[in-house]
C-alpha cells in the first residue's frame, strides 16, 4: 500500500472525530450562551435532542452526512386495485388466480401437499402493467402489499443494502400473509461476474442477503416475493433456481384484442363523442403497452378539455396517440421554404418506398409539422400483429428506412443531416440481420452477439469481423440501390406527393393512396448482386413493435 494510502484513512478518521467534537462544543456553547442572554423570569431553553440518537441538533447536522440513511418504511397496506382494472393480459390473471386461492385458503393446497412458491418472477418491457398485477392480486387476496424499488436498497455504504433487504422481509412475516414487489430487480440481481468493480461489493452484500431471505422463510408463513425486470437476460442464476423465483411470467405489449380491452378500462369515466372509436385507436397503437394506451387516453381527455368540448372526438384521440409517439406540436417553430421542401421530399421519399415494398403495412399518414426532436415522420401501421417476419420483409423494411435519404439524393444531389436517425436504425437492423438472425449467407448460419462490443470484446476473429461487417455493408448497399431505383421509376409521384405536403403540411391515409395510385405493390426488381432465394427467407420471431414515426432531423444549414 502506498505511504500517502496508509496515512490518508487514519488521518480521514482523525479529521472526522475533530468536525464532530468541534460541532457537540459549538452546541454546548451556544445553548449555555443562549440560556445566560435570557431575561431571568425566563426559563432556560432546554437543549433539544433527535428523537432517533438523543444527540444535539447541531452536532447532528454535522454527522447526519456521515451516516447511513436510515431505511424508510415501506407501505404496506391493501390496494383495492382488482383483476377487473387489469386488461389484456389474460395468461398472466390466470396464473395470479390461482396464488390468489392459496393467500385465501392455504389449507386446501396445504392438504395436497402442496406449498406456496416462494417467488414469481414478471419479465416484460416497462409499462406493461407488472406493478398493477401485483397490486391486483393483492387486492384480490386482501394482503398487504409493499413495492420496494430495488435500486434503492443499494448504496455507496456497504452493509446498508443487506439492512434493508431484512427490515422489508421483517415487516412483511410481521403482517404475514403479505406480498413483496421487488421492482427494477436486475439492479441487485446482476450475475455478479458481470458488475463493475466499484459498488460490487455493496451489490452483493444485498444480494446474497436477499438470497437468504428467500431461503430462510417458511413458504407457510404466506409471504409471496414478486420480482419484476425487462432484462432476465442479466440475472443471477442464483435467484432463479427453484426455491426462489419458482415461476416466471411474461408480461409483453398487448395484442390488438388485449390493447381493446385495456383502453375499454380507460375509457370508463371519459365521455367518448360520437366518431370516436376505440377499435381504431387499437389498430393504430401496434406495439404501445399498458401506460402509452393510458396515457392516449389522458392526452385525449386533456386535449377535450383545453379545447372546451364535452367528450372525446376522433381529433384528440389522433392528436394524442401523435403525442404519445412524437410529442407535441412546435408550431412556434420557424422553417424556411429551402428547409420545407427538403423535409417533404425526404418524408414522401419513405412513403414512396413503403408503398412499393412493405407488405403488410400501410402509410397511414404523413406530416411535416414538428413534433418533439423531429421536423417531419411517416407513419406506417401493419395490417395485422405479427409474431415472425422474413428476410424479404427485414430488406424491405431497410429500403423504407434509406429512402428518405435517396429521394435528397435524387431531388437535390446534396443530401442533409436529415436522415441521422433512419441511418442509426438501418445499420442496427442490418447488424441484427447478420449477427443475431443469421440472414446471410455469407456469414453463415450462425449468431456472432449483439453489436456495440469494443474492438475484440466480442471474441471474432479480425478476418472474421471483416467478413461480417462487410455483410453489414452489402445489406445496407442493396437497400439502397432499391430504394433509389423504386424512386427514380416514380419522380412524378415523388413531386405529386411532396408538392401537396408543403401544402397541406400533413397528410391522411385517403389523400396518400390516392397520389400514390400507380405504383405497385414490389414494384421495384430486386437490387443488384442479390442472391436468388434472399427475397423468402428464414424468419424472425418477435413481438410486435409500435408503430414507429421516421423523423425527420434538423436539416444541415
């Protein structure tokens, strides 16, 4: 250890019992020198103590920095949210049904010799409704229920996490039969190979505390732990061997009857007008989860209101589910018509393109008002959720993404900093194709991870690394070359389409099929250098996505 090491922590703990001493004097005197100020009928003002350390006030203020913050009491009291506010998660209500018959009548499973599992694990992306299920069944059960954010049981002091993992197990075998909701687990649940060296080993001294306190109740007790996480993928194998978290249930986005159902919940005390139709808000909001259909709702509702209207129209619904996605409109904002024109090129240059190659979607509206970080999006909805996609449709949907920046091209001849974020997700959708799907050929049939590694991190070779980022290339060359062709054979339509854009500024679904009539479904032949068989490949197996807006970025000056 280093000289100036060996003295600094004894000299660190030296300067700390000096602020503390010079801080119980300075309080000592003060009160002594405030008691002899007092006129004499007045009594002396006796020193005031904390409740929790009987120390003096001052001194207190002193150290409370040096301390480890005290544990806050968790909540543990019954919700009255029901299996009834829970919608579009049927598999998942079923599951909780029946923990719910053994909080209520342990006995009858007991009898069977069956017990309690100790844990469940909920795996699913944020706003997916994890939280409300817990709460539901609770409430069903009528338990109390505590939500401890598991990142708040980790901190800079080491032993303070373990602390709190026993007081929260404490108080729920107090008030046995109780629910425990550990939200954000993976927080202190990472496998713990894989944590950064600094705050290791206050994470696995929480851990390995939590490892205890599931092991060492009686599941008679009646205490149920419930984890919630969007990255099983990271968790220790420890918590997920049987004994701890028995069962796992996936909560993802709703299908279109699930996203129905859930904006029927919300739609409950919120007048909806006549034209308003919540079957089209669910076909329009493919991939939202629970909170952003919650959410459309409340903009909706907000949006009627500020406008002085007595219920819902179609309007606020679009304007909301355009909110949700985008943000709001900056109508503040100034766009030169150099500018304005750039934009409506680049967003008809993707509706172009889509009409022409993406089965399975529809342009369903166009805009070149700015919304949040964009100054322009096309929308395309899918026609139906699908679970799988192929290769054909993957190459299509990266001819849809570089189309914005080949109709620059081909307009202008000098392409803008427009197409930023299309480019962002292209060369990631190629980087999945080859790395983790295995849609090329010359890559072979095999996965390679994630991309984003550091150089060397990921274990390839350096000829091997070669090999798969030029597939990346060919990929992104290719989708390039069709969309360039698909506009180059449709300029009238491009400058039919942009023209009525910088016109109108938005543009609906009717008005979009009826500029494009003409082009036909793949109506472009399949790029240069395309092997034969690419066009159907293997597929992909997926959740549905939420529609996503292509924005357009800040165009270069």
């Amino acid at each position: 250890m280093p000289a100036t090491e060996a003295l600094g922590q004894p000299l660190f703990l030296i300067s700390m019992l000096a602020v503390i001493t010079v801080g119980l004097w300075a309080s000592f005197y003060l009160g002594r020198g405030a008691a002899k100020s007092r006129p004499p009928e007045s009594p002396p003002e006796p020193q005031r103590f904390s409740a929790q350390s009987r120390m003096p006030v001052a001194a207190e203020a002193l150290v409370a920095p040096l301390a480890p913050p005290r544990a806050p009491e968790e909540d543990a009291s019954v919700p009255r949210a029901t299996f009834a506010d829970v919608a579009g998660l049927d598999e998942a209500v079923e599951e909780m049904r029946e923990l719910k018959e053994y909080l209520l009548d342990p006995s009858r499973f007991s009898r069977l010799g069956a017990s309690l599992p100790k844990g469940v694990l909920l795996v699913g992306p944020p706003g997916t409704g994890k939280t409300l299920l817990t709460k539901a069944l609770a409430g069903e059960a009528g338990v109390p229920f505590q939500v401890v954010s598991a990142a708040s049981l980790v901190e800079v002091y080491v032993g303070v996490g373990a602390s709190r993992v026993r007081q929260v197990f404490a108080q729920a075998r107090k008030k046995a039969p109780s629910i425990i909701l550990l939200d954000e687990l993976d927080a202190i649940g990472r496998t713990r190979a894989r944590q950064a060296a600094g705050g290791q080993e206050e994470r696995e001294s929480t851990l390995n505390q939590l490892l205890l306190e599931m092991d060492g109740f009686d599941p008679a007790a009646g205490v149920l732990v419930v984890g919630a996480t969007n990255r099983p993928d990271v968790l220790d194998p420890a918590l997920l061997r049987p004994g701890r978290f028995d069962r796992r249930l996936f909560v993802n986005p709703p299908d279109l009857r699930g996203r129905r159902a859930i904006l029927e919940v919300h739609s409950r005390n919120k007048p909806l007008g006549g034209g308003a139709s919540l079957d089209a808000v669910a076909r329009r909001t493919t991939g939202f989860t629970g909170a952003d259909l919650a959410n459309v709702m409340n903009e909706a509702a907000l949006l009627s209101g500020r406008r002085r209207k007595p219920h819902l129209g179609p309007d606020e619904l679009e304007e909301a589910i355009d909110r949700t996605m985008s943000g709001p409109q900056r109508l503040s904002q100034v766009i030169s018509e150099g500018d304005k024109r750039m934009i409506a090129y680049h967003e008809a240059g993707h509706a172009l393109v889509g009409r022409a190659v993406a089965r399975g979607h529809e342009v369903h509206r166009i805009s070149i008002v700015a919304r949040g970080q964009s100054h322009g999006y096309t929308l395309s909805v899918p026609v139906e959720d699908r679970l799988l996609l192929t290769r054909s449709e993957l190459t299509a949907q990266l001819a849809v993404l570089l189309a914005g920046r080949v109709a620059e091209e081909v307009v202008f001849g000098d392409p803008t900093t427009g197409a930023e974020e299309d480019l962002s997700r292209a060369t990631a959708l190629a980087q999945k194709m080859v790395r983790e799907y295995g849609m090329s050929e010359a890559a072979g049939l095999r996965t390679f991870g994630p991309a984003g590694e550091p150089d060397g991190a990921d274990g390839l070779r350096p000829a091997l690394s070669s090999r798969v980022d030029a597939e990346i290339d060919r990929l992104i060359e290719e989708a390039h070359t069709r969309a360039r062709a698909i506009v180059s054979a449709h300029r009238e339509h491009l400058d039919a389409l942009a023209s009525r854009l910088i016109t109108a500024e938005t543009l609906e679904k009717s008005e979009i099929d009826r500029l494009l009539t003409g082009v036909a479904r793949d109506g472009a032949p399949p790029a240069a250098g395309r092997r034969s068989g690419a066009t159907e490949g293997p597929a992909l197996r997926r959740r549905p996505a939420k529609p996503r807006a292509r924005s357009t970025g800040v165009p270069s000056a």
